[in-house]
C-alpha cells in the first residue's frame, strides 16, 4: 500500500470491476477514477511480485504506464469478455517493454565500458599526457562519417536514449543503432593502435 493510499478491503471483485468498466466506457466519470484506484492498487502488487528488485519510484513508473495504456485501450473491452485476463494482459506486455528498455539500456552501458580509456586522471603537471589522450580521441572522431560522429555526440555524450537521438537527428532508431556500432568499431581500432 502506498504512502498516501487510505487502507481499502483487499479489492473489488471482478464482476465489480467489469461493471466500471463498462460505466467508464459509457462515460462515468466517477466510475472511471474508481476504477483506476482499484486497477492501480493491483497493478502495484503485481509488478512488486514479479519485478521485486524494482526501486518503488521504479514501480510507481510501471504502475502509471500500465494505467496510461489501460487509458488508450479502454474502448478495445469487449465487456462479453473478462476484465481482469484483459487488464494483465496489458500489464504483461507493459512490462515486457520495461524490461527490453532495461536490457537495451544495459547493452549500450556496456558497450560504453569497453572503449579505451582516453581521459586519465592524471594531475594537472601532467598537460601533455592530456594532450595526447585529447588529440587521440579528436584523431579517432575524425575517422568518422557525418552520421556516426552525430551519433557518438546524441547517444554518448548527450546520452540520449535511441528514440530521442533518431528523432533529433531525423533518423530510425535502427539507423541510429547502425552509426553507433560502426562508430564505437572505428574508435577502438584508432585508439587502440596507438
């Protein structure tokens, strides 16, 4: 239960659910907040049991996307059909798409690690090691085309996500996947010859 949330019965029960359903799909406006209380209040135990290493501010995030697509679907129910194997249906693929977003996230994380270090932390005395690692990496952007030094700016140094980056750069998000990967390939064979 949520800070905040006044403490409830353990919920309704599905028919009582399918009827508010079906009075937010007439309109009720009050059927519909209740309804999104009660979805809400399942949905946080749902993800918490199946994601239970997820932060509470992470869940919360979950809860309300899962809630935010109930909301774009909710004229789809059918109300011949059962609520609640809609509504998980819903939360399941939700959640899918949190944990491809994690898996890429983690993938790119990764990828970053593997460059050569180019910037030491040497102190300041040591300018010219600077220099060097600063005209090494300035070397091994310049061996990159238009595309892949956009990319490596948008996705590494601005550390924009892929969608973000493709729609500031005017590109697909495979096309940005594409200059990205040839452009971390091209950085590390300049940085590592020498």
């Amino acid at each position: 239960m949520e800070p905040n949330e006044p403490a409830r019965p353990e919920g309704l029960d599905p028919v009582s659910l399918e009827r508010l359903m079906q009075r937010t799909q007439g309109g009720d406006q009050v059927a519909y907040r209740e309804l999104l209380a009660e979805v809400a209040q399942r949905m946080r135990r749902l993800v918490r049991r199946r994601a239970p290493w997820l932060k509470p501010e992470d869940t919360e995030d979950l809860v309300q996307d899962i809630l935010l697509s109930l909301h774009r679907a909710r004229a789809s129910w059918d109300p011949e059909r059962p609520f609640l194997p809609w509504m998980v249906a819903i939360a399941r693929s939700r959640m899918a798409d949190n944990a491809r977003r994690y898996a890429r996230r983690a993938a790119i994380d990764m990828a970053v690690m593997d460059l050569a270090e180019t910037f030491c932390d040497v102190p300041a005395n040591r300018h010219a090691e600077n220099v060097v690692n600063l005209m090494s990496m300035q070397k091994a952007m310049d061996n990159l085309s238009p595309t892949e030094r956009q990319a490596v700016e948008l996705l590494r140094l601005r550390q924009m996500s892929l969608a973000e980056a493709a729609e500031a750069s005017g590109s697909t998000v495979a096309a940005m996947k594409v200059a990205i990967h040839r452009a971390m390939r091209k950085m590390r064979k300049t940085l590592w010859k020498e």
